[in-house]
C-alpha cells in the first residue's frame, strides 16, 4: 500500500492536525492538497488525473474539502473524485455522496424517498411560486427558514414571518432559487438540536447544540452537549445516512415542541472539534480506521497503482 494518502482540503486547520495524527498513528502520511490543483490528464500513457505530489495514483484519498467556485470549476472538481474512484482509488466520501449532500435540495429529495422525517420542503426558481407559497404557510399560521441551496455552518440563513420582507432573486441568499423549508420550533428561548456523527452506518457520536438564536450552528456560537448516541435520535441519523449512501456524515436533527424528532440535513464535509470536545472517542482516528478498513476489504482496480 502507498503509505501517502491525499487529504483533499484547502484549509487544513485543527481537522487536519488530527487526521495528520490519525494516519501517522497507523504508519501513514497525510498529504494535503487542494482539488484545485489537481487536473485531468487524458492522454496516452497517463491513468487520467494527476494530484500534485503523486508520481501515481493512492491506493485512497480522504476528501475533507470541495471549494466553492463556478459552475464549471465545481463540476471539473467533482470530476476528479469520481474520476479517482472509477480508477480504483478509494474515494471517502466519494463524489456522489458530496453531491447528493452539498445540493440541499437532493438531500431533502432522498430523505422525502427514503422515508426519514424531514421537515416540508419546496424547491422553486419562479418567484411567483416562492410567494404564493410563502404567503400561503405564513397565512397557515407557519414560519418558514430560507437557506442557499450551498451552504454549511448556518450561513445565510434567514427565517421568515408574518411581516417579512419577501425574498427576491437578486437577494445574495437567494441567487434565484428559492429553497423554503418549515420552520422547526425547539423552544423559543431554549433553541437547540442534534449533531449525530455516522461512521459506516452507525452513529459514533452525538451532542446537542444550544444556541443563542434559532440558528444553533457551533459557527454561530452554539454551545455543545454531549449526547448519548444510541436510542430514537441515533437510529434516525443512521436512517439519514442510508437514505444517501455515505461513508460518514454529520447528521443534523431537531425536535420541535411536540417531541417529534426531523432530520434538517446531511454533511458530508462534516467539523467535529465541537463533537471532540464532549466525547471521549478520537472522532479522527475512527475515520481513518474505517477508511482503511474498506480499503482492505473491497476489491481496488488495478489502475491505482499504474
């Protein structure tokens, strides 16, 4: 096996300390690189795509970060992840679970199919609808959350209530298409929901967040909980995570006045340092565990070593 495994990412930080620990820990090195740097090399006697530093291709990668960009830089940068899996590269997470969790929309598409609850949801481009329906739930006695259809960390974020100023295409969150989604009431004051971190279909860790606002993201200021990660909450974020298929996740719950629990969304890129802080397990040396542990166990082609 080689013993370099690219992490793909553009801002190491304090998760690429510990993954850099993890795989040291297992006689590995992590190399870090960014997706932008790496390219597609479709010409004789190249495998196909080349990352900087290789002189050929890991037998896997650990996929820590996407950059945002153009349309047409995303997509090439997702063409490299499933580039590499299609060559036998072990790609965690691989392209199609980034994309089926980046794009809120699939997300919220999957759990609708999958039967996990998840809060009511519309996805529209026309304004006309997006009002008609705003004006709708406001006028049903609902509050409504707006979110870009990209986006982590709770940002740009908006809620709307009787009174609000309607969302217009041009609106920085909006960028002409509107995803609504029901608003969840925890408690007003007592603001709080669930982070579930999955590791191979099984919840490993879990805390809650308490939050300053209705908005409880760690980013945001929320304060974290530990949590036990077994029980109802676990099994719906185990739920969450077939419903998309993926190696490991960040699986975001919330449970409204009534006790019912909602799944809100899915990270495939997900922090733990908050989880960290409450757990005792080391959160990054279970995902390289589990990394490798696929790696040995599922057939690789023999192109990753080409």
């Amino acid at each position: 096996m080689n013993p370099r495994i690219p992490v793909f990412t553009d801002d190491p930080g304090w998760h690429g300390k510990r993954l850099r620990e993890a795989f040291a820990a297992r006689g590995l090195e992590a190399v870090f690189v960014s997706l932008k740097d790496c390219r597609l090399d479709i010409t004789q006697g190249h495998a196909g795509v080349v990352i900087p530093g290789f002189d050929r291709l890991p037998d896997c990668a650990f996929v820590r970060g996407v950059p945002g960009g153009t349309l047409q830089q995303v997509i090439v940068r997702l063409d490299v992840l499933h580039a590499l899996q299609m060559l036998g590269v072990r790609v965690y997470n691989d392209g199609r679970a980034v994309e089926r969790t980046v794009d809120k929309a699939m997300t919220s598409f999957l759990l609708h199919r999958h039967q996990v609850v998840t809060p009511a949801t519309w996805v529209c481009e026309s304004r006309a609808q997006a009002h008609d329906l705003i004006n709708r739930e406001l006028a049903a006695g609902h509050h409504l959350v707006i979110k870009p259809l990209f986006g982590s960390q709770g940002m740009g974020v908006r809620k709307l209530v009787p009174g609000s100023a309607l969302p217009v295409p041009m609106d920085e969150h909006v960028d002409g298409l509107y995803y609504l989604q029901r608003y969840i009431d925890s408690g007003e004051g007592r603001w709080h929901d669930h982070r579930v971190f999955v590791i191979n279909g099984k919840a490993i860790g879990a805390m809650v967040r308490h939050g300053a606002s209705w908005v409880n993201n760690v980013a945001q200021g929320g304060r974290c909980e530990v949590l036990p990660h077994t029980g109802e909450i676990a099994e719906l974020a185990e739920a969450a995570a077939r419903a998309v298929d993926i190696d490991y996740c960040g699986v975001d719950i919330i449970r409204d006045r009534h006790g019912k629990l909602f799944v809100l969304e899915v990270n495939s890129i997900p922090a733990w340092k908050g989880l960290q802080g409450v757990v005792e397990l080391n959160v990054a040396e279970a995902l390289v565990d589990d990394l490798l542990a696929k790696l040995a166990t599922e057939p690789q082609l023999s192109l990753a070593s080409s």
